[in-house]
C-alpha cells in the first residue's frame, strides 16, 4: 500500500511538471485555483443585519467563477468560493445546512448542483449536517437569470417542496445558494422549509447581483 501511495505521488508530481495547475480565472500557473491577483479583485458586501445576507458582489472575478463552475465544470474552484462564503458567514446557531436544490433534469445535465458543493464544506467546517433530500425542486422552472424582474416569482412559485419535514422541524435552516438576484427562488424556498416546521430560514449567498 506504501509503495502504491509513493506512485501516486510521483504520478501526480510528473503531471504538475507536465499540465501546471493555473488559476482558472487569469490562466497564471500556481497552485490555487485563483491567483493572489485575482482574489484581491473579489468586492466583499458588508453584512447589514436581517436574515438574508451575501458573501460578495457578482461580478468580475466571482461571477467568472460562478460561471465557471456551473457551465465549464470547474468543480476545484467550489472549495475556494466556499472558503470565501466562510470567511464572511454572519451566521451562527444554526442546527441544519440546505441547498438550494436544482430540478432533476437539469441535475442530470450539469452533473452537480453548485449549490450543494458550496454548502458540503460549510457543513464541514461548522459541524452542521447538510440535508440534501430534504428540499426538493418538484418542477423544472426557467432560469431566472434570463428573466426580468416580474416574472421570476410566478416562474419558482410552488416550484418547491419538503420531502422530509421531520429533518426540519423546530430547526433553524442556513439556506445555501450561489447568485442572489431579486431574492425569489431563496425567498419562496425559506417560506416552504417555514411552512413545514422550520424554526427560522438565514438564507445566505455567495454572491449578491
């Protein structure tokens, strides 16, 4: 087993002299997925108290990671946004972590739900069990991101649903997702958790539009 670990690592050693990790922003070879300059070009929001809060403002280098992430499968930068959400969580006393949950054909497609990447290391690292079957996305819905502001509430309205509200009941929920907007998908999500016996919903965001 010994001599197999020791392969591995002279493997891996040979493929970084080969293929160099880069930031997968800027293309600078390091070792991070984003580069020191990039990270000093992220623009933190400022916690203004309430039960809704966001890491950072998406644009420049966080909404190229964001997209990134969701449509180039940039799954080694999840851990490095999570961090971030980390390093600003507002939050505290919560028993239970739920991400926003995608529809199961879109699932299918993308291959993971970015949202529950980000909230598997805030789990982690707070001690918080993450309940991923708990919210469902019980139909397909629009993305609202191609929406305007009018219709994204009738396009996510009744769109979710709790499966196992035992999991929920009497709890307070962090509710984990990666883009706030006008707040609709968050929002109709936090009154469906309510609704089903939750104790109180923060919901909370890696980035804020």
């Amino acid at each position: 087993m010994e001599k197999m670990d020791i392969f591995i690592k002279i493997f891996n050693c040979i493929l970084n002299i080969i293929f160099p990790p880069k930031c997968c922003i800027c293309g600078m070879i390091g070792d991070d997925a984003f580069c020191p300059e990039c990270v000093s070009q992220i623009k933190y929001t400022t916690y203004e108290g309430g039960m809704t809060s966001s890491a950072a403002i998406y644009e420049g280098v966080i909404k190229k990671a964001i997209k990134k992430l969701k449509f180039n499968k940039k799954k080694r930068l999840a851990p490095v946004l999570s961090k971030i959400m980390l390093n600003s969580l507002p939050f505290s006393g919560f028993d239970v972590i739920v991400p926003v949950p995608l529809h199961r054909d879109r699932l299918r497609k993308r291959g993971f739900n970015q949202s529950q990447l980000l909230a598997k290391d805030i789990s982690e690292f707070c001690k918080a069990p993450l309940l991923t079957e708990v919210l469902i996305r019980q139909r397909p819905t629009t993305p609202q991101f191609g929406l305007d502001k009018a219709k994204r509430v009738p396009n996510v309205k009744g769109a979710f649903c709790v499966k196992q509200p035992d999991m929920i009941k009497g709890k307070a929920v962090l509710l984990v997702d990666d883009i706030l907007t006008t707040g609709a998908t968050t929002l109709e999500c936090k009154k469906e958790l309510l609704s089903w016996g939750a104790a109180e919903v923060f919901i909370y965001t890696l980035s804020k539009a």
